[in-house]
C-alpha cells in the first residue's frame, strides 16, 4: 500500500474526548498513529505517566519524539514486535483500525503488551453517520474524500455493531462503547422519520470503545 501525507490537523489534534477516557491509575500508555504526539504529551503534562508512540510519518514521528518517552517510526504491523510483552495500562488506537487491512490481526497481537488489567481505547468511524447516508441512500453517490468518514485511505468500514463484534471475536471484553463528536444537524431526526425508525446511530460520525482482554 502507498501512503501519503494526510492534512496537517490529522497529526496535531489532541483528541480531548479521547484523552478523558483514560482511566485513572494508568502509568503507561501507547499512543498508536500518534502524529506529532499532541495527545499523549498532553496527557503527560496532566499527569505521571510514561507515554509511547508508534507513528508512520517520519517527520510527524521526529516531532514526536521531542514530546513523548519512545516513539517508532513504522507501520503498526512492524511495530508490535519491537514493544515490550505485558507492558501497557492503556494503548490507543485513534482512527486506526479502518487504515489496517487485517485490523483482526492487530488486535490479536496487540493484546499480548497489555498488562493484566490493560484497555484498549479506541475510536473508529461509523459508516452509517447522516452524511454517508444522504450521499449513499439518497444521492447514490460512494464519494471518497481527503478525510472523516469516507477518507480514501481506509481499508474497511464499521458501524456501531460491527465494533463491537470485532473486538468480542478476539478475545476482548467491552467496558463502554459509545459515539462521539455527535452531529448538531437536524438531517439524522430526518431519517427517522422517513425511514420509520431509530438509527440512533446516524448522529455520530465515530464510535469510542473501551476493552480489555476477556477472561
């Protein structure tokens, strides 16, 4: 696959909403696609914690590394190797999984760095958000574009169902799952109406999930 730079807030959003969801006694954290480290370092300052990241971009990745403890420079696939075994009170996964071919995979192997009472915290975009659907149902238009929902770099699609069902067939446990960044436009009551139904779902344009390894 080629890669190619993404707009420049892609690599410097602190994720506030993201950031809030870690929980309270996590010492160690990974920060995967980290960009320039704005989150983690973020969370650093907040409180005392050592912070990883694993970032593609290698400028993005040098930028990182002047704010965070480790940073690597590679592709997740390549990276998990080099990360220690039990190790993790918490690694992110922002807007990443829908990069992955196999995301399956990744998950399986990223559980081996987590720590006995370790989380995954991740966010993932939700294919049936209101903007996807009028183009899609109403427009019948499959448009790709430079970011959000329908970016032309993700691999694979998800909705809030397909989230959670991702994470349970590999092991994991879901301890909260939710949208985020909800939609201020009127179109998902639409829908409702229209369609004669409660796609609750269409509101967000991502799902947050937290997870840890089942027993």
């Amino acid at each position: 696959m080629e890669y190619s730079k993404k707009p420049g807030k892609y690599y410097v959003d602190s994720r506030p909403e993201m950031q809030a969801l870690l929980p309270t006694k996590a010492k160690k954290i990974l920060d995967v696609g980290c960009g320039q480290g704005a989150m983690s370092a973020e969370l650093k300052k907040q409180k005392e914690i050592e912070a990883w990241g694993i970032e593609f971009m290698e400028d993005e990745a040098k930028m990182a590394e002047k704010r965070l403890d480790t940073v690597i420079n590679s592709k997740l696939e390549d990276a998990i190797e080099l990360l220690p075994d039990d190790y993790f009170d918490a690694i992110y996964l922002n807007d990443v999984l829908e990069h992955l071919a196999y995301p399956e995979d990744a998950l399986k192997k990223i559980k081996t760095k987590l720590n006995e009472n370790g989380v995954i915290i991740s966010s993932i975009p939700n294919i049936r958000s209101h903007k996807v659907i009028t183009r899609f149902i109403f427009q019948g238009d499959w448009k790709y574009q430079k970011s959000g929902v329908m970016d032309y770099t993700h691999l694979r699609f998800f909705t809030s169902k397909s989230i959670k069902r991702m994470y349970e067939d590999n092991g994991f446990e879901i301890i909260e799952h939710f949208g985020i960044n909800k939609s201020k436009s009127l179109m998902p009551y639409v829908y409702n109406i229209v369609l004669l139904c409660t796609a609750l779902d269409c509101f967000y344009p991502q799902f947050a999930t937290i997870a840890r390894k089942s027993a």
